[in-house]
C-alpha cells in the first residue's frame, strides 16, 4: 500500500503543470500530522488467590492494550477545484452528493473511511476493533461495547461468573470450564469448583495435579512409567538381587535367597541346587567357571582345568598343569604336558609299555606265568623242576639242589639234606618232612606224637606214653597222675605226696586235709567257708567280735524317728533312707510319699505339720520352680499383647475423613475445604496405633 501511495503521488507530481485542464493546481508543503496508536504491553499485577495453606497474595503477569500519539511528516497539495471537485478555502476537495458518515470524501462521489472506520456500504463507514469484540458491539474504533452478561477487561469482553472459577475458565456468564486435566466438583452446587483428574489412578499415592501424582510417604515415582502416575515402593539402600516390594523391603527374585551376612537385609545371592565345583554361582542354577577354568561337558555345575596343550597319559587337574596317570612319570620335567609308563621294579628280559607291565623280548615269557610281573624269564622246552629257565632250554638248580643222577641235561633237581632225616624224608634241602605220627623238632628231626599231651611222662612213640618214677597210667585217660597213701581233701595233688589247696584253704596237718580260711579270723565263733563266720550265741559282726545287744541299736538315732520293737524295723526321719536311715534321700518328690507311707498311724498325726512344712520349703527352694513361674507368666503376657494387637487390626481402616465447609464433603484437592478430621492408621510392627489430628482452614 505503502509504494502504491508513492507511485500516485509521483504521477501527481509529474502532470500538475502539463494538465492544468483538469483544474488541478497545486504546491507542495511539508507538514507534520499527530496520529493515536494502540498497541498491547505486559504488567505484573497482584491477586488474592489459593496457596496450600489457604487464601493469600500472588502476582501474575497480565496483558492490556495501551494507546499513544506519534507524529510523521506529509505532503500537502493545494488544489484548485475540478469537476467533482468544491473550493473548500484554498483546497478544493471532492464532493459526494450523498455525504461520507464517518468517512471523508477523497474523490467525486467517493468516500474514503475516517482512521479506525471500514467501509459497508458507498458513503457508509463502520467503526473497525482490530482485535474484534467477542461478546460485545464495536461502537467506536477499538472501542467494545460489553454484551449483558460480560464485562471488560484487559479491554476484552469475558464473561462474568459470580463465584469464579477454581482450576477452570469461566467461558461464558455463570459457567466454568474445567481447564485441560480437571473435571468438575460434583458436590459444588455452584458449578465453579474442578478438580484435578488422573484418568488410570494414582498406586500407592495420590492425584496432586492433572495427571500428576504425588507418592504416599515410603514410595517414589517408578521412572520407567511412561504416564508419570505409578508409585513404587523405595528402599533407601537399594535392593541387589531383589524387588523393593515395600517401604525399605526387599524380596528376592526368584532363584535366589537373603544373604544373611549383610546386615543391612537388601542383598540376595543366587540359589544352585547343585554346589559349583571350582566355580561362583552367579546366576539361579548359573555357575561361573574360575580362571583358569572350563565347564564338564554335560554338567553345568562343574568346572575343570583348563590345559592349554593336551595332557597325554595325565589328567588336567588345575590350569596349565598336567597330572601323570598313575603309573605313568614326566620325561621333560614338571611343566611337560608328556607322561610315559613307569615300571618301578624294571623290566627284566623286556620293555615298559604300560604303567608297570613289560612285554618280554622274544624267546621269552613272563615269570610264572604272571602276566603282571616284570620279569620276563627264558622259555624252556620242558619245565625246571627246582630250578630255574636261565637260558633258553637250561636249567639251572636251586641252591640246595642238585640234578638228578649228576647228569647236566636233565631238568630235573632234587632237594640235598646234609644230614639224615630220622623219621622223615628230605623234601627241601636241609629240610625234612615228618612221617605219619610224628612232628617236626627241627629241619631234620621228627619226634613221636601223643594227641593227649604227656604229663608226668615222656611220648616215646605215637600214642604212647612212658610215665615218670612216681607216676602210673590213668586207665581211664592214659594220662600219668602222682602217686599217694592218702585224699588231698579241699585240693589237689600236684606230685606224688604233694597236696596243693584250692584258693580259700589251707594245709592244717601234713595228713593232705585243706580247712578254710578266714584271714581276720573268727574270734567268738567258727570259719565255716572262705572268709565266711559263724558267730556264738549273743555275738555279731564279720569276725564275732561284736556283742549283740538289741536289734533297734543299730538304727542312727539321730535320722529314726522311732524303732519297732518287734520286728525291730527303723522308720526314718523326712530327708533320710535306708534299712538303719543310714542314707539321704535326695528325691525331695519321694521323701513326703515314703515317710508318710512308712511311719505308723500313731505318729503321724504328730508329725504331719513338719513333713508338710519340710516338703513346702523344700519345692521353694528349688531353682526350677521358679524358672517355671516365670516362664507361665510371660506367656501369658505374650498371649495378651497378641489379643490386643489383633482386636486392634480388626478395628482399624485406613480412613481420611475431610470435610468441606460449604459442601459436607470429602475433598482434600480442593483448596478451599475445611478440614476438620482426619483418621489414619499407622502402621508399627505388630499393632496399629490411631492418630487423629486436627486442621482448620488456612493452616
């Protein structure tokens, strides 16, 4: 528009002295023109809005539009009057028969609007709000007059909505529109109030903003939640191995369990049900070899060394080091990864193929025919009788042989005994083998045999016995037994004349008679067996040196309560036992039974007040009993407290109880409720306790 007003005023220009027929004339003067301007500029202005805590001051910054007047330079021409054209002073000026409303009339029968005005009609100017007027009329240029129901501001018409809007736009009189994120207070019976909406719910928190939620204490946001509104349980020092599954609990993923050397409790380690063997389990059922190490073929769970060159007749027991088979030696020392078989006896006549085996060279076999041996012996065509395969086919004698007929072809030795064999044969040499009836003495002497021995007598041939002088045959065994004129009573002859005692007696004559003996002797009495008395009348005791007075002396006096005179029985005092209550009793459960059962009736009338007091004292005084008390009593007080604390689970329910002032209802992301109440239940370890505290508005 700009360069199509210069490019007119240029033609002006050049045509004002070549067309002076169109009455137009002219001259140019500069002059300064004022014009007003609006334009939009930003403020911070202060409101009374809602904070966490109630109502309080806040700033925002605002819009408003601002108008100004700015002055710039123009050309004025002064014309003189044409057709459509009318002297107005020294300008002539179009004429527009029909008149220009708000408008100035630029050209014969055109009108050209004034600033602000748009055209409607040929000689009719509207005025223009360039920012329109929504919700109002444009009565002057940007000048909105406000429809009923709306109101300026910021030089806009917005509607007007008596209580306003929480968390809403008031988008037309008396109605609030949510804004983006909030849905409408249904218990507000104004309409104005919107709440915070988080469309799938808030876990384990709650809904602070639109699709916004904030974690109950104990939980943090789960950051791989795309939608922001998960909350998770946060364990302070990190679960390795495991799922915080609480506040500051760990459990362990499956395959594996709490490693109860940590003391903090929020490490697990892996679970292998079969042990690692040279390995670390690093995963449930998932071994990890050691340096060094390889997994078994066939068996996950056990590593074994590795052996960068192939062991050959060893074993690969750690890395890099062969182990020789047994039987089997390194040829280039211990780093070698060669063994080869070892004979540690030899190989006589052959070579060590195997650990311990040698194959013979030819011409000969093993020794014995042993395959395992290491001697490999010459093969002869017939075999050495006592002698050994030296060569191919020759024999050569043992030591102590000689070939048969002195001849040197022959195979066959046989044994030489220096000395004759009397009763026996030589079977090896220098030895002698007994005849039937006869045994060995030595080498080559071989003496007569009596199966029943030859006591008191010498065995001169087999079975047959020669007595000594003193001596005769018993015909009923053969044996030789000592001869006597007289009995050996209480003993045994044990050579002729000779009687020995059996043990307890003694010799009294020389006549062969043993009487018993007792070595304390028997001073009022008899010794009628080994160490056995037989007391006088009137006497006692092992040797009868005690005079017997009355049977009831021999009961301690100070243990008896009292003795039977007749059948002379002691009945003991509490605490004591025994035939003469000679003994403590230490069964203090047994005393009060056995002296209430033993003592007669006539003296337990008397006595019964001292055995209960006895046995009273005695139970008290036991360690046990008390130990026993005890134990009941905190039992019963653990009894208790579980009761309680189970009574007190059943009562509770996590409740918030908020009650809006204006409304009775529950609202707790409502700014302007009144909280009056609220109830939770907090959770200890084993009971809930209730804790209820009190709020009022703006606190």
């Amino acid at each position: 528009m700009l360069l199509l007003g210069l490019y007119i005023l240029f033609l002006t220009c050049t045509v004002k002295d070549a067309y002076t027929f169109v009455s137009v004339c002219y001259r140019s003067e500069p002059r300064v023109r004022y014009e007003t301007y609006t334009y939009q500029g930003t403020y911070t202005e202060w409101y009374r809005g809602w904070c966490w805590t109630g109502r309080c001051d806040k700033t925002r910054v605002a819009t408003r539009i601002f108008s100004a007047r700015r002055s710039y330079n123009e050309w004025v021409y002064v014309k003189y009057c044409c057709d459509g054209y009318k002297s107005d002073g020294d300008t002539c000026v179009p004429q527009c028969n029909s008149g220009c409303k708000n408008g100035k009339c630029t050209a014969p029968n055109t009108c050209s609007c004034n600033q602000g005005y748009h055209r409607i009609s040929e000689n009719t100017c509207r005025p223009l709000c360039r920012g329109g007027c929504q919700n109002g009329e444009c009565t002057a240029p940007d000048t909105c007059t406000c429809l009923s129901g709306y109101s300026k501001e910021n030089g806009r018409c917005v509607p007007v909505c008596k209580y306003g809007c929480q968390n809403a736009a008031c988008t037309g009189p008396g109605i609030c529109t949510c804004f983006d994120g909030y849905i409408k207070n249904r218990s507000d019976s104004t309409g104005s109030q919107c709440l915070p909406y988080c469309p799938e719910g808030c876990p384990n928190g709650f809904c602070l903003f639109p699709k916004a939620c904030h974690c109950n204490e104990g939980y943090v946001k789960d950051l791989t939640d795309v939608n922001d509104r998960r909350c998770v349980p946060f364990c302070p020092e990190g679960c390795i191995n495991a799922n915080c599954t609480a506040p500051n609990t760990c459990t362990c993923y499956d395959g594996f369990q709490k490693d109860y050397v940590d003391d903090i409790g929020n490490t697990c380690k892996p679970v292998c049900s079969e042990e690692c063997i040279n390995g670390n389990c690093t995963g449930p059922d998932t071994c990890t070899c050691l340096e060094g190490y390889k997994k078994e073929d066939g068996n996950d769970s056990i590593c074994i060394p590795h052996c960068s060159e192939t062991c050959i007749n060893s074993n690969c027991t750690e890395p890099d080091l062969c182990v020789c088979y047994e039987g089997y030696v390194k040829i280039d020392g211990e780093e070698s990864n060669i063994c080869v078989p070892d004979c540690q006896e030899g190989c006589v006549n052959g070579n060590c193929t195997e650990p311990n085996v040698c194959t013979c060279l030819e011409d000969y076999v093993k020794e014995n025919g042993n395959l395992e041996s290491n001697i490999c012996v010459p093969v002869c065509e017939n075999e050495c009788v006592n002698g050994n395969c030296t060569e191919p086919n020759f024999c050569e004698c043992f030591e102590g042989y000689e070939k048969e007929n002195n001849s040197t072809d022959t195979h066959i030795c046989i044994p030489l005994c220096l000395e004759e064999c009397m009763n026996g044969e030589c079977i090896e040499p220098n030895m002698c083998t007994c005849l039937s009836g006869f045994k060995q003495i030595d080498n080559v002497t071989c003496a007569p045999v009596c199966s029943n021995g030859c006591a008191n007598g010498n065995c001169i041939l087999p079975e047959t016995c020669k007595c000594f002088d003193g001596y005769v045959k018993n015909l009923v065994n053969g044996t030789c037994v000592p001869v006597s004129s007289e009995i050996c009573v209480n003993g045994d002859y044990v050579r002729p004349n000779i009687c020995k005692c059996h043990e307890g007696y003694r010799n009294a004559t020389e006549s062969g008679v043993c009487i018993p003996e007792c070595p304390d002797g028997c001073v009022n009495g008899n010794c009628l067996a080994p160490y056995t008395c037989s007391c006088n009348a009137g006497w006692e005791g092992v040797n009868c040196s005690t005079k017997m007075t009355t049977r009831c002396s021999r009961c301690k006096e100070e243990n008896t309560e009292q003795c039977d005179e007749d059948t002379y029985r002691c009945w003991c005092r509490a605490g004591w036992i025994g035939e003469m209550c000679e003994l403590p009793n230490n069964c203090s459960s047994c005393n009060s039974s056995e002296s209430s059962s033993s003592a007669p009736d006539v003296s337990r009338n008397s006595t019964n007040s001292t055995y209960q007091n006895s046995e009273t004292s005695e139970i008290w005084s036991e360690p046990w009993i008390w130990i026993v008390i005890v134990a009941v009593v905190l039992f019963s007080s653990l009894l208790i407290a579980m009761g309680f604390c189970m009574l007190q689970r059943r009562r509770g329910n996590l409740n918030i109880l908020v009650k809006s002032k204006a409304t009775e209802t529950n609202d707790f992301t409502n700014p302007s409720f009144n909280m009056t109440t609220e109830e939770s239940l907090l959770s200890g370890t084993n009971c809930h306790y209730k804790v209820v505290v009190q709020i009022s508005e703006g606190k």
